[in-house]
C-alpha cells in the first residue's frame, strides 16, 4: 500500500556470519538499529534474505529483502593479508506491512485542509467498500464450491437410483434426487456469476482506491526515516510501548522510493471519476 524503499550499498561480510547477523548489519545501515529478538529471517534463497521486523505480539511490521549480488570481491582484513570475507554489492528492499500502511494512510487521511476537503471521509469508504467487496467474493465463492459438492454427490445419488432395480428407489427416490440436483446445479451456477460479477466490482473499487491512495502519497511524502519512527508511534497507539526502531537520520545512499502508481486506463479514471 504504501511506497517500497529502495537500497544500493555495499557489505563486507565474514564468511562465519549467520544470516540473523546480515540481516541486523543490513538493517541498521538501511532503516535503524532493531532488537535481534525482532528480526526474523523467514526463507534464504541463493543470495536472497527475506526479513520481517516484528512488534511485541509477533505480528509483521516491516518487510525486508537483501539481495547479495553475484561478484563478491575478496577482502582483507589487515595490512598482514589475514583474509576478512567477501565485499558484497546489495540491493535492500524494505516496504511496511498492510496493518502499518493502512495506519499511516488513515494518519495521512486526517490531516485533510482545505486543499484537500473530504480525502479522509473518501479513504475510508474507499477502504471499508473494497474489504466488503472482497469479503463478499470470498463467501460466495465458497458457496459456490460447497453447492459444486453438494451437486456431486446428488448426481451421483441419482445415478445410482437410475441403475438400482428397488422399485421404491426408482420411484420415489430418483425424482428427489433428480430435483436435488438441479436446485444444486442452479445454485452453484448463480454463485458462480456471482462471483464472477463480484470480481469486476472489487476491480472498479480497486481502481477508486488507488485514486485515494495516490492522492494520499501526493498530499504527503514519507521518508524511510518517518517510517521508522511510525513504527514505533504505531506501537504506542497498541498499547505495546516499545522503542522498536531506532531510526538513523543519514543515508550514504539515499533509496529509490518505488510507488505504485496507477496505469493510464486508471489514471483517466481518477480524473473524470
């Protein structure tokens, strides 16, 4: 939801150290200095370190990628030529959870003015009509799979009437199935469309979403350095008081903030919407 931050630097790495350690050097260069016991290293690719800063209670605040690129140069350590480790060329991708990115743009939402008279009421329906929307998809396609399972075993019901030689089957059990499956097949049919219409809604209040959403990013930049510092009010705010982060104030290389900007179809939305 809200923008990921983009990090070019340069690591000189031994080559006794765990990726927990990689992942704190990385991160305190990056983004602040956080408590090890907050760091998780969730999968290890080929040069790949996926990483999740953790509140208190577990849940994902912050979402980490350090990529080592290929052509580590050797190292050395002293003037005596003891060998070091590997100079690794990195690219550090950090973006805030869903949670965290839906707090900040409620923040950012209430600071509307008179330059922007009405964005925080417009944010919200905008978020609360895209989650029903998807909760409503969500339910009717599971109608529609349980209807599909329930038309399964009523054709197979069927079937096995037609063929049985019980006259009572055959005559009062077979029209019952018969008519089971096709109230079953007509209901998994109108879940299905359902369904299908839904998706082309949730599409339609995606595209206002992203309108919002852009004008929101539009009407207030977030650095790396505020979104440190949020993370640490949005704990407050949960009642979990804790210095998470603390943020570094100078970058050697300032990121590259990669937002997600609307297509050209959704940008003519958002103008004439």
């Amino acid at each position: 939801m809200l923008p990921t931050y983009e990090f070019k630097n340069q690591f000189a790495f031994s080559l006794g150290d765990s990726t927990n350690k990689i992942a704190e050097e990385v991160l305190g260069r990056c983004f602040g200095r956080v408590d090890p016991l907050h760091i998780r290293v969730k999968t290890q690719n080929v040069g790949v370190i996926s990483v999740d800063i953790l509140a208190p209670d577990r849940s994902t605040l912050i979402k980490t990628q350090i990529i080592l690129e290929v052509g580590a140069k050797t190292v050395l350590r002293d003037i005596e030529g003891q060998f070091f480790g590997l100079l690794h060329n990195t690219t550090t991708l950090i973006a805030p959870s869903d949670a965290l990115s839906a707090w900040i743009l409620s923040r950012i939402a209430s600071q509307e003015d008179e330059h922007t008279p009405g964005i925080k009421n417009r944010y919200e329906i905008a978020t609360k009509n895209l989650k029903g929307l998807k909760k409503k998809s969500q339910i009717f396609g599971i109608l529609g799979i349980v209807f599909c399972v329930y038309l399964i075993i009523a054709a197979t019901l069927s079937t096995a009437a037609a063929l049985t030689d019980n006259s009572s089957l055959n005559r009062y059990g077979l029209p019952t199935f018969v008519a089971l499956t096709a109230v079953f097949a007509a209901l998994a049919i109108a879940f299905a469309v359902a369904t299908f219409c839904m998706k082309k809604e949730i599409k339609k209040a995606d595209i206002v979403f992203s309108c919002v959403h852009n004008e929101l990013l539009a009407l207030h930049d977030v650095s790396i350095e505020e979104l440190a510092q949020l993370c640490n009010q949005y704990l407050q705010e949960q009642g979990m008081a804790i210095e998470l982060v603390k943020p570094i104030t100078e970058h050697e290389n300032p990121p590259e903030v990669t937002s997600a900007l609307p297509q050209q179809n959704e940008a003519e939305f958002c103008r004439f919407s």
